[in-house]
C-alpha cells in the first residue's frame, strides 16, 4: 500500500492538492493511488466563468417543469427529470446533459420564459473550455508522476477533435420534512452509487452538502461542498490504462438538505475510437495485463447498459489463470 506523503493536506477527510505547489504532481498521484479522488485549490478557472453559468443554470431550473421539459427529453442530450441511464435507476435529481465536441441545439431552450439560449451557449462554453484546460494539465501532472512520457498520453485523448467528453448540469432540489421522514432510511438518494466511466471527472457545486466517497474500508464519507474548489475524479478508463493502479472511485449524492444543490461536471472521455488498455510502461510484462483491450465505444455501449451501482469493469477484467 501507498502511504501518503507527510506533506499531504487534507479537507475533512479528502486529499487536498494546491496546484501552485512543486511537489503537487506526487501528491495528486497517490491521492489517486489511495482514494481515486482529490480536491483542488490555486486552479485557474475564472470564477466569472463559473458564477455566470451558474447564474444561468438556475434561471433555467427555476423554471415550471412543464417549461424544462420543452429542453427534453435527454436522448441522450438535452433535459432529463428523475430517471437515470435507460435502466430504472430513479433519483431525486434533474440534469442538463450537452456534447462539448459537437452541435448541441440550444435552442431547445428558447422557449423557455427567462432563458435566453444563446446565454447558456456562451456560459457554457467559457466554463468547459477553462475546465477542459484545468484537466489536461492535471492529466499531464499525473503522467510526469508516474514518470511516464510523453506526458501528454492521457490529455491528448481530451484535446482530441474527436474526443468523446461531454458536460452535465445536476440540480437536486430541496427535500422537505415530510418527505424526509417518510423515507425508510432518511437519506434520500438524489444521485445513486456508482463510478465514472470516463477518464477523468471535474465536478464543481454551490455550498450545498450531498456528495459522499466510498473508502477503500467500505466506509461513506461526506465531501464538505466548497463553491470556490473543484474536486476531482478517476475513470473507469484511468483505471484500465493504470493497470489498476489508480482507482475509480465510487460515489452517489444524498439528497436531504433543505436547500437546493447544483453540480456542474466535466466528464473528460476519449474519441470513441480510441483503444483502452494499460500502458506498456506501467506493466512488467504483457502477462501482467489486469484487463483485455477495449474501444471507448465498446465499453461505453457496454456501460450504458448497466445499472447505476454495476462494476462496469468485471466485463473486460483478464481471469487469472487457476
């Protein structure tokens, strides 16, 4: 096991990465190792960006349902209420989904009273294109790390013009009393358990609780919102290509605050034809391999049929020999 390094802050629980520190490349590699999450501070993602899209977000969410749903449904882009994937998983949850790589029609969205899409375009873009850049130069961080080179083996896979990576606006709204204590287990689930199949996530919220990691001792923990950091995430493709040597981690979303939460996340995903396999440099040998050789579109298809709280990776884990 990897310890973690004296020099390694943390946030209630949770690594914390100042990006403007030398040794930030180290830390961030086995915040990866050891919890497949970290937060970060000293980014350089403007915070006009963020507050204006957020501005925007709520306008729209603001909005009467049977305004949002003019923006729906989510096929898979576009305005989705509740459901979950295409296999009954349900939450306490509606979402904005959109392509960052190709034509998403905003104009599902002028409809609405109060949205201007043209807005929305223009925040979203600001925000994703300044996310997007934050991502490569932690994937890179991570590379040099991991003393792989060329360091950009995993954020040339983001900058790809084809690159399969899209964008998601969660909002959970509040919960009231009674619903609370109507709900068996009092933790009504806005977002179930379950990891990401990207490569890297990006995720960001208002100063609203929810989010909860699970350790590697099986235990829940609860991320403290922080509205001014971003927290990051390891894919189900980061594990593969790190021969499970980074881990992705699993996450969900309780929602049982009073007030509203809303969760902007970049999913930095690979062109769909790319390969996903573990890096010959971080193996000993091709036996050492812990998983067969995939496309991002033969996993994805494969993923988005499970349900949300799957191992999506068991499929395509190499069975050791008996």
């Amino acid at each position: 096991m990897v310890i973690l390094s004296k020099q390694t802050s943390f946030f209630n629980g949770v690594p914390l990465i100042d990006l403007s520190k030398p040794d930030s490349k180290n830390l961030i590699v086995n915040a990866c190792e050891e919890f497949g999450f970290f937060k970060i501070i000293n980014h350089d993602v403007p915070m006009e960006f963020i507050s204006k899209l957020e501005s925007e977000a709520i306008k729209f969410f603001s909005s009467p349902l049977s305004e949002k749903l003019k923006a729906g449904p989510a096929d898979p882009f576009g305005y989705g209420n509740k459901q979950i994937g295409t296999n009954g998983d349900c939450g306490r949850v509606e979402h904005i989904l959109v392509s960052t790589n190709s034509e998403f029609n905003y104009q599902k969205f002028a409809s609405i009273l109060g949205v201007n899409p043209e807005n929305i375009r223009a925040a979203v873009n600001d925000y994703v294109s300044a996310v997007k850049k934050m991502s490569c130069d932690i994937l890179e961080m991570l590379a040099e790390g991991l003393k792989i080179y060329p360091t950009n083996v995993f954020s040339k896979l983001l900058m790809d013009e084809n690159s399969d990576s899209v964008f998601r606006l969660n909002h959970y709204p509040p919960c009231s009393e009674i619903e609370r204590l109507n709900d068996n287990n009092n933790d009504l689930i806005g977002f179930g358990e379950h990891t990401d199949p990207q490569i890297i996530s990006i995720l960001r919220s208002n100063n609203t609780s929810g989010l909860q990691i699970l350790l590697k001792d099986g235990h829940w923990i609860s991320v403290p919102p922080d509205e001014n950091s971003f927290f990051v995430n390891v894919g189900d493709s980061l594990q593969v290509m790190t021969n499970g040597r980074f881990k992705s981690v699993k996450h969900r979303v309780l929602a049982n605050s009073v007030k509203s939460r809303l969760s902007m996340i970049y999913f930095g995903g690979p062109p769909l034809s790319e390969k996903i396999a573990p890096l010959a440099s971080l193996m000993e040998g091709e036996d050492s391999s812990l998983y067969k050789e995939f496309t991002w579109f033969e996993y994805k298809k494969s993923a988005y049929k499970t349900r949300l709280a799957d191992n999506r990776l068991i499929l395509f884990e190499k069975i050791a020999a008996s």
